[in-house]
C-alpha cells in the first residue's frame, strides 16, 4: 500500500525588524512614522507646560519653536520624502532598485539625529549638538546617492532634477541652522527655518504632486486627460524662489505680489487635475489635500496686504500652518497611505484608520489656524498639538507592523 506523503506547509514569515532594511520606502516611512509621533510628543508636552503649567522642562539654549520648526522640517517630513524618492528616483530614471547600503546610512542619521535632539531636549546637554551633525550626515548621504542617480542618468528627468535642486537648498537650511546653534547670528536660524519650508519641502511637494497626481487619476478614471505642463512647475518654483527672497529680507508687505500669482496658478492645478467623474477615496484625498495649496497663498496674501495697510501681522503663523498641516500633512496621509498599500501587497483603497487620519488632519490644521485670531491661542495651539497625536498614533500603528511583516503577495520589497 502506498502512502503519500504532503510537502510541508509554507512556513509563514513573521514580523521582524529586520524587514526594514528590505526597501527604502520600509525602513524611512517607519523612521517618519516614528519620529511624527516623537515629534508631536515633545511639542505638546512644551506647549502644555507653558499653558498650564502642570510640569517643568528643562530650559533650551535656542528657542523651543525653533526648534520644532527644525524637527518638522529638517527630519520629519524629509524622512518620509527620502523613503519615497530613494524609491522612484530609479523608476523614473530606468535605473537599478537601491541596494540596502544605500539607504540605511540615511535612516541611521535621521533616526539617531531626532532622538538626540529630542533628549537634548529633554535634559542631555550635548544632544542637540550630535543631533544636528547626525541630521547632516543623514541628508548628506541622502542627496550623494541621489546625486549619483542623476548623474547615472542618460536622459534627463526634470522631475527628479527638481526635487533635487529643492533637496540642496535644504541641505544648505541645514548648514545654516547647525551655524545658528554652534554661535552663528539668530538670522542664520530664520534663513535655515526659511529655506526648510518654502525653498525644499514647497517645491518637492509640488513636484511630487505635478508628476504623480495626474498619473494616478489616468489610471483609474475613464476619460481623464492628464495636464502636467511643465511651465507651471517652473512658474511655481520661481515664484516660490521670490517668495523664499521677500521673507529673507523680511519683505513681508510685498509678499502679496507673489502670493496672489501663487495663488491663481495653484487654483488652476486644482482645477485642471481634478477628475470630473467618481473617483476612489484614495484619489480624492489626494485633491482634497490639494485645495490648501491656494487657502495657503490666499492667507499669505491676505496677510501681506494687511501688513502693508496696517503695519500688523493679523493672522501670525496661519499661513504657515496652512501649508504645514493642512497641506503637507494631508499629502503625508495620502501619499503614504497609498505607497504603503501599493508596495506591501494590499489593494489600492483607503480604509478605516486612513480615513481617520486625514479626516482628524483637517479638523487639526483648521484648529491651528484658527488659534491666532482666537482668544487663549495657547491654549488652543496646545490642542491642536495634542489633535495632531490622537489624528495620526492609531494611523502610524497601522503603516508600522506593514512595514514590519512581509508583502502579503509574497513579492519581494
């Protein structure tokens, strides 16, 4: 009589950090998803502390909203925009994946750069310091690697040549910072803190958004007709470029001369992109996040006449916010939501903790907003903080164990 004999069942892979180091996207969006919620900890606790004064932080030798400025700018959001260009910036180029190497020297600098800042914060003396050079180390290695790409190029992808161009500028913000905190004039750390903002994070965006955006509605939207001219990109830069010089020589009353134009031709990208047919959610948040681009330069705009009238910052830090949380930070749901469902094997959609998040991200950047005409803005500004972290922890929990388990697909990355 014979006895067959099964093969063994497939031994099922388990979670495991060592999944990290299996594409850039894994490892950088896990040190962004770590370092948001970081981040935002450290910020609420300050602003709670200044507000109501339930606990004592140890002093800082630079302003603590500085500070957070440089955190967001310099190693939260890059952390998320390095994992997705070491990404495409080979698929657009039609070049070789990335091999670990690359990459883990950038997640090691700004992963290590944060936490030691954030203790420096906390009482460490010399951690600002090593954060900083940390941080620096991470970036440079970042732009050398994509620098490489470009160079490898045997066409030109303007694109990735834009993102680039956007990623110098921060590096030399950064440069001017650590200036700033080794004794530099305060005006190197408003020039660094400048340049983070509107000179790389703005045109990366814009660029991510130019290129990506009317291609994901093409796919999925019957009758779509892509509009990705690239005169608009270069208007964009060169008006954000102006907008970057006003501030810098504190121009602030003739900012409007540039805001409004950035404001029509940021109104007509929302225009052209959006589908005129039923969408997936996935699409839509993409558009949606899109509309604060010109709530943005209208409230910068409104802002600059007002001050050129009155000689008075009427809606302080709004603008900023605007752009920082409400467009950025809904693009940051979006986008990540949509690479990590993508690339991990899951299908295409948004989903319940998704929608969350950047439903939860609207109600925050309106409420950060609204806090510099209300009264108590601290307060109201400690709130936001605290909205920030209920908006995004459950969401960040959801992206982390994906990227710390295999593709469900079984495919590799």
């Amino acid at each position: 009589m014979r006895i067959d004999v099964l093969p063994p069942a497939p031994r099922r892979l388990q979670a495991s950090p060592a999944w990290l180091a299996h594409a850039p996207h894994r490892l950088m969006f896990f040190i962004g998803a770590a370092n948001v919620l970081l981040a935002m900890l450290w910020w609420a606790l300050w602003l709670l502390s200044v507000r109501f004064g339930l606990w004592t932080l140890p002093a800082l030798a630079i302003p603590p909203g500085w500070l957070h400025a440089f955190v967001m700018q310099y190693l939260v959001l890059p952390s998320f925009v390095f994992g997705f260009l070491l990404t495409v910036f080979p698929r657009w180029m039609g070049l070789p994946d990335l091999q670990r190497w690359h990459y883990l020297p950038v997640g090691a600098g700004l992963m290590g750069g944060q936490l030691a800042i954030l203790l420096g914060a906390a009482g460490w003396d010399a951690g600002l310091t090593v954060g900083l050079w940390m941080a620096l180390a991470g970036w440079s290695a970042a732009l050398a690697i994509l620098g490489r790409l470009l160079v490898d190029e045997k066409g030109a992808t303007w694109h990735a040549r834009s993102c680039f161009a956007a990623l110098v500028l921060g590096w030399l913000g950064m440069v001017m910072f650590i200036a700033f905190v080794l004794g530099a004039p305060a005006g190197w750390a408003f020039a660094g803190i400048r340049l983070g903002g509107v000179g790389m994070l703005l045109p990366v965006y814009l660029t991510v958004a130019h290129r990506m955006f009317p291609f994901f509605a093409a796919n999925v939207v019957p009758g779509y007709r892509a509009w990705r001219p690239l005169w608009w990109l270069a208007a964009m830069w060169t008006l954000a470029l102006a907008h970057l010089a006003l501030e810098l020589v504190h121009g602030h009353a003739w900012l409007w001369l540039v805001d409004v134009p950035l404001l029509v031709l940021s109104g007509l990208a929302v225009v052209r992109w959006w589908p005129r047919a039923r969408m997936p959610g996935l699409l839509a948040v993409l558009f949606v996040g899109t509309l604060w681009l010109p709530v943005t330069f209208a409230l910068y705009a409104a802002q600059s006449l007002g001050y050129w009238i009155t000689g008075e910052f009427m809606l302080g830090r709004a603008p900023m916010h605007a752009l920082f949380i409400g467009f950025f930070g809904s693009l940051l749901v979006a986008m990540v939501t949509r690479v990590t469902q993508g690339h991990s094997g899951r299908p295409l959609q948004m989903y319940g903790i998704a929608w969350f998040a950047f439903a939860a991200i609207q109600v925050v950047a309106t409420l950060r907003i609204l806090a510099e005409v209300l009264p108590d803005p601290g307060l109201w500004q400690a709130l936001a903080a605290v909205g920030w972290l209920l908006a995004l922890s459950p969401w960040v929990a959801h992206i982390g164990r994906i990227y710390l388990s295999p593709r469900r697909d079984g495919r590799p990355g």
